[in-house]
C-alpha cells in the first residue's frame, strides 16, 4: 500500500464523516405495497410507510424481530456507538440540526449504555479476574469516592449537564451550528456523556488490568482528544480555537464536580491535614469559593471569546478596493 492508496482512503473516509447515509432512491421502478396493496415508487409506502421490498420472512426477518424487542431495530445502538466513535462532532451535528433518524435516542443510548457498563464492571470482570478487581482502582477512602463507585452514571450524567452552560457560551459565536439552544445544549452533553462512558468504561478498560495510574493517564489523555475532535467538529473552530475553549468548558466542570462533591458526601482531607477532617462549615466555604471560581473562570472565557470572535469577523470583512 502506497502513500496515494492511503491518502484516498483518507479522503474517502473524510466524505463518508460527512455523509455517511445516502437517502437517494433506490430505484425509479414501481414497487407494489405488500401490506396495503399500493403501487409506488421509492423507498417507503408513501400510504403505509412500509419498507420497499418487504416479501417473505427469512432470517434477516428473524434476527430483525429480535432486535426490536429491545428498541434496536432502526438506528441500532451498535450503529450509533460506531458513528459516535468514528465522526462524534457531525453525529451530534446532524442530530440537534433535526436529523432525528441518523441516531439511536441519546437518552435512551445512555440508559442502554450504563446499564452495560454495570453489567461489565460490576459482574463480567469481577467474575473473569476475580473478586478484588476495581475499576476505581481498589480506592477505600470514604466521602466521594465511595459514593461514585455505586453512582458512577449519575455522576456522568452530572457532569455532563455542567457542560451545557461552558459549552453554550464558549462556541454560540462558532462558524457551525451557531447560536445553538440550550435544550440543544443538553442533547450535545448527552452524546459526550455516552462517548465518555464508551471510553472510559468500556474500550480503554484493558489498560487498567496493567496499572490503574497507567489506565487514568491514558484514559484523560484520549478522553480530552476526543473531546477536542467532537468540538472542532461540531463547531467549525480550528485546532487550536477548539482547544482553548474546551479548557475553559473543562476548567468549569471540574470546578462543578468539586463542589458536586462537597455537596454529595464531602471528600476526605485527612491524609493531608493532620488527620483532621474539613468541619462542616469549612465545607460550605470551599463549595461556595469553587463556585465562584467556576462562574469567574466561565466569565474570563467569555471575554477572551468574545474579543477573538470580534477580531475573527474583523478579519472575515474584504477590505475596499481603491479605484
């Protein structure tokens, strides 16, 4: 394979990120309905929405049935996943733009995806490698720790409602999908949600059978990434437009999630602290003093966004010709 084989596959998967499902007709051949005796042409019953081409049962009808008892049988979840993996910022793109039918339903993705991670983490690789294993590597501290080891997609989930805020503020001014909604916002959220959890819990978990600081270090690295691929993707910014701004979305949401922590059950600062815990009212300082970091942090994001918006237009404007 030489370097002309590899760059036209490059951009032949480029083209396929871009429009991966073709809705053109299959034929302009007249199709007889099978279930409500109509003649027509294309890919649908334009009276009854059947599918053209539906005949005789076989074993794709079989397989099919099974697949629908549990919602898989049109934009299957696998499908979904795949896209989310391969193209994640034109799958969530072409989703909140009102492309419904490219995507398995994201909240229904995400119920369907925790549940199999539960199933993985909590039962398959205990039972494979043993009762001591820990996806959370064997931590026995208390407060948050242990709260998210039976909470984990709640705590996803939280995080991912922290980015609809950052996210909606740092690229509402971007070259696509711009001045996207907060309901939009939260959609967006929900596909990162999943995305994390299909990383984090499911493709990168080999890692942690080598060393779980290895595991976190890799696990940070590819998660941050793709995150940087899915928002250049989805927005339009460059590379290093995209970055900057998927900081501050960062910086915000790890602010949140400390002071998500505090809340929930406190985190345990003895081993720093001369054996002595945070009192009660010390922790309301340092949630409400992580808050007002976050929302001061979140403020100096948009300013610096909106003067390097200011200064993008500026340069978009042709200059007047002089005659």
């Amino acid at each position: 394979m030489n370097l002309g084989q590899i760059k036209g596959y490059y951009e032949r998967f480029k083209r396929w990120q871009l429009s991966p499902t073709d809705y053109e007709f299959a034929c302009d051949e007249v199709q007889h309905c099978q279930n409500c005796e109509h003649d027509f042409k294309g890919n649908y019953c334009p009276y009854c929405s059947q599918k053209a081409g539906e005949g005789l049962i076989d074993w794709h009808s079989v397989r099919q049935s099974f697949m629908d008892i549990w919602g898989l049988g049109s934009r299957s979840l696998p499908r979904s996943v795949c896209h989310l993996l391969l193209r994640p910022g034109y799958l969530i793109g072409d989703y909140i733009s009102g492309k419904r039918q490219v995507s398995f339903p994201p909240v229904k993705m995400l119920f369907f995806v925790a549940v199999i991670v539960a199933l993985l983490v909590y039962y398959l690789m205990p039972m494979l490698l043993g009762g001591d294993f820990d996806v959370f590597g064997g931590k026995t501290t208390e407060g948050f720790d242990n709260w998210n080891k039976t909470h984990f997609a709640w705590t996803s989930f939280i995080t991912a409602v922290l980015g609809i805020l950052p996210t909606w503020i740092m690229f509402r001014h971007a070259p696509r999908n711009t001045r996207h909604t907060l309901p939009q916002g939260f959609f967006i959220q929900i596909f990162l949600c999943v995305l994390n959890m299909v990383l984090s819990y499911i493709i990168l978990l080999p890692f942690l059978l080598i060393d779980y600081t290895v595991y976190l270090y890799i696990g940070w690295t590819i998660l941050i990434i793709y995150y940087v691929i899915a928002y250049r993707q989805l927005f339009g910014y460059g590379i290093w437009g995209t970055l900057w701004r998927v900081l501050f979305v960062f910086g915000f949401i790890v602010l949140g999630l400390v002071s998500f922590m505090f809340i929930v059950s406190g985190v345990d600062f003895s081993q720093f602290d001369q054996n002595q815990s945070l009192t009660e009212d010390n922790r309301h300082i340092v949630i409400a003093i992580c808050a007002a970091y976050a929302l001061i942090l979140l403020g100096i994001g948009w300013v610096i966004n909106l003067i390097a918006n200011k200064i993008t237009h500026k340069k978009d404007i042709p200059k007047p010709r002089n005659n």
